[in-house]
C-alpha cells in the first residue's frame, strides 16, 4: 500500500447516501477493496444497506459456522484424497516404470529369439547346400565308379579277346609246328635209317636197292 502524499492513494472522502450512520473516517479505499475482495464484505456500502442486504451477511454467517464445524472432517477427508491421489500416481508411474523395463527386456529376449531363428535358418539352409554338394559329390564318385568299372570291363573283354586271339592263333600254329616237326622227324628218321645202312651194308648198300624196293620205302613211308 502506497502512504504517499499522492491524493489518488489519501483517504477516501466519504461521500454517504441517504444514511442515518454517520460517514466514517477511517476507510483507505485500498484496504476497503482488499476487503470486499477476500472477504465479500463491503465496509464503503455497508452503511447504505438494507435491512435485507445485512441479512445476507447472516446467512454467510451461519453457512460459515456450518462449514467450520465440518472444516476439520473435510481437511481429513481432503488430506486422505491428495495423499490417496499422491500414492496413485506414485502407483502408476511405478507401475509403467517396472513395465517399461520389463517390456525392455522381453524385447531383449524377443531380439535374441529373432537372431537364433535367422541363425537356425542360415545354419538349414547351409546344411541343404551341403546336403546338395554331397549328393553331388556321391553322385560324381558314382559316375566315375561306374564309368571305370564299365572301362575295367571293356578292358577286360579286350583282354579276353586278345587271349582268345593269341590262343587262338597257338592252336592255328600247332599244326605247321606239328608238320614242321614230323617233317624234321621224318627227315632225321631217314638219316637214321641211311646212316644204320651205310653202316651196316657199306657205302654199296643204297646202290643195291631195285626199283620196285624203292617203290615199296616210298609208299611205306621208309619204314
């Protein structure tokens, strides 16, 4: 509240109705509004008022003294509603924080679930490969098997064959062997045959052979 000399902050002239109360002096505008605003008591027109208007103050009374009487109740039952409030909050704000945490580590784990499943699905898709390149590789090892074996056999049919042939070809040469021999055989035969001759008739005997006698040794082989 400004106390200085200033007139619009002075004491305010009454200027009263037609009242019967005689004006007051003691009245500072400032704490006049202060008071009527805070308190809805109008010290400027309470002397102008009706019998009917002070009666409101009345009634303000009475409802006061009600509201005193209950005053002590409501601060209980309003502390027990802000404190109430307080805790709820508190509730549910520790109730989303202990969430929170725990939606973090379900994801944490939801995560580490995705991650083994794509690494089970890389580590499948790796043992198809390897599944592939086996068959692969066994079905290679089984071409080429068969392959040498089919070569092995073709082989040994050429080998076959060439025994055949090459026994063949001895059984073919038997018989010029067989004449090469009983011809030589036959040859040395005959040398014997002169040779005990001679040597037993003398160089004379293969002049005393007649015709006829050389007729008979050739048909008789020379036996």
């Amino acid at each position: 509240m400004n106390f200085s000399s200033n007139k619009s902050t002075a004491i305010v002239k009454y200027q009263p109705k037609k009242s019967a109360i005689h004006r007051v002096h003691a009245l500072d505008k400032t704490l006049a509004g202060l008071t009527k605003n805070y308190f809805g008591i109008d010290l400027a027109e309470l002397p102008n008022m009706t019998d009917q208007q002070l009666s409101e103050y009345t009634d303000r009374v009475f409802a006061m003294k009600r509201l005193i009487d209950v005053l002590p109740i409501l601060e209980s039952h309003f502390k027990t509603l802000i404190e109430g409030q307080v805790q709820y909050e508190q509730f549910v704000a520790n109730i989303q924080k202990d969430a929170a945490a725990a939606a973090k580590k379900i994801d944490q784990q939801i995560l580490n679930v995705f991650l083994v499943g794509k690494n089970y699905q890389q580590h499948i898709r790796m043992m198809g490969e390897k599944t592939a390149n086996g068959v692969r590789l066994i079905d290679a090892e089984g071409r080429s098997a068969l392959t040498l074996e089919r070569m092995d056999f073709q082989t040994a049919l050429q080998i076959v064959a060439r025994r055949h042939q090459s026994k063949a070809s001895q059984i073919q040469e038997k018989i010029p062997r067989m004449e090469r021999r009983e011809a030589l055989s036959e040859e040395a035969r005959k040398e014997r045959e002169e040779r005990k001759d001679l040597l037993t008739n003398g160089s004379r005997s293969s002049h005393k052979k007649g015709f006829w006698q050389s007729v008979g040794d050739w048909f008789s082989g020379g036996r």
